[in-house]
C-alpha cells in the first residue's frame, strides 16, 4: 500500500469512528452515505479498519455488506492472487449489498480454483467480470441465474487472442473447472467452476 493510500485510509477510519460515536444525528448519517457515494464512484469502496477481508469469515463478511460497513475492496483478498475489487468490479454499493451468503461463498471457492489457474498459467490474469447483481447480468445479456449471479464465472480481457487460449487451455486442466468459452471474436474468454453438477460441459467456441 502506498504511504498516500495509507494515510488516506487512516483518515477514513478516525471519521469512521467519529460517526460510530454520533450515529443518531442525522446530518452525519447523511455525510457518511455521501462519502459512501464518492468513493464507490472512484472505484475504492473504503472503511476504517478494514484492509485484509481474508481475516474474516465469509458469514461476517456478509453481514458487513448487509449492514452497509464498506471496506476496501483493492486491498482485501479473497484468496491468494485475487482480491474483492475484481468480484465486484463496476457494481456500485447498493448492487453489492444484493450478494447473498451462498453467492459470496461460491465467490470464495471459485477464487481458489483461480488461484490455481493462475498458478498453471505462470502469470497475472486480469479479470473482466466476474460476480453480477442480478439487474447488471440482465444488461449484460446474461441467462438468469447465470453462474455470474452465482459467483461461479469470470470473464477474462487479455491483449491478445493467444494468451486468452493459454489461460484457458490451463484452466481446462484443472478439475473443478466445469465451464470454459472461448469466444473467436475478441480477446474475452469465460471460466467456470462447481457448475453442471461438477461434471465438465463441453467448451463451447462462439
Ligand atoms: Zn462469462
């Protein structure tokens, strides 16, 4: 983290702690949902406090999304090489309170598979799109319930066409992978896991 990030984020937390201790005035509730807004704008949804999701559990997790609590999402990883930021790319703060527990898990579990993914690619993997309210899937052209609902499916968006058929061919050989697109057109690719019961669907090229 960068010494500007950190001081910024220590900021945050002392004004944090000032509204814990004034909650019932209404003027600083309606200053804390403007300082919400600002930054989910900017990208960096931020709380005092919070830098490193992976100390807890996904259950208290969730109930910080439910309850509004927002921490910073570029710096909390959700396993090894992933962070939240890239499950909630885009979605604003009232998308992401839509997430259930059961998607937030499927979140988790998915995120471990990538792990390995990344791991047999040798190299970083950016990720495009990867948990979707349902209301963004629906835009998105997506199928209802789509394993992007369930926190089951990443897009990836690489330079070029060859290193997006390397990712996949090195998702393709791990076993909790269920799913892979390879659409022809773009540099975008599509990897799922734990769908279709846990048996592999055929890769489907479009
Ligand atoms: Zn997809």
């Amino acid at each position: 983290m960068a010494i500007k990030e950190f001081l910024f984020l220590s900021a945050l937390g002392i004004v944090g702690w000032r509204i814990v201790e004034v909650r019932n005035n209404p003027a600083v509730l309606q200053a804390q949902d403007d300082l919400r807004a600002e930054l989910s704008v900017s990208g960096h949804i931020v709380s005092g406090g919070f830098s490193q999701l992976t100390s807890v559990s996904a259950e208290q997790a969730y109930q910080m999304i439910q309850a509004g609590q927002i921490f910073d999402l570029k710096n909390s990883n959700i396993s090894r090489y992933f962070d939240w930021g890239e499950v909630f790319a885009n979605r604003t703060s009232n998308e992401i309170r839509t997430i259930t527990l059961q998607q937030l898990k499927n979140a988790v579990r998915h995120a471990q598979v990538l792990d390995k993914v990344r791991d047999a690619y040798g190299k970083p993997i950016h990720i495009a799109s990867w948990w979707r309210d349902k209301e963004s899937n629906r835009r998105a052209g997506g199928a209802y319930n789509s394993d992007h609902v369930k926190g089951l499916a990443i897009d990836i968006d690489h330079f070029s066409k060859s290193e997006k058929k390397k990712i996949l061919d090195s998702a393709s050989t791990i076993s909790e992978v269920t799913g892979l697109g390879y659409p022809a057109s773009s540099n975008k690719g599509h990897i799922e896991s734990f769908t279709n019961n846990g048996r592999r669907k055929n890769s489907w090229f479009y």
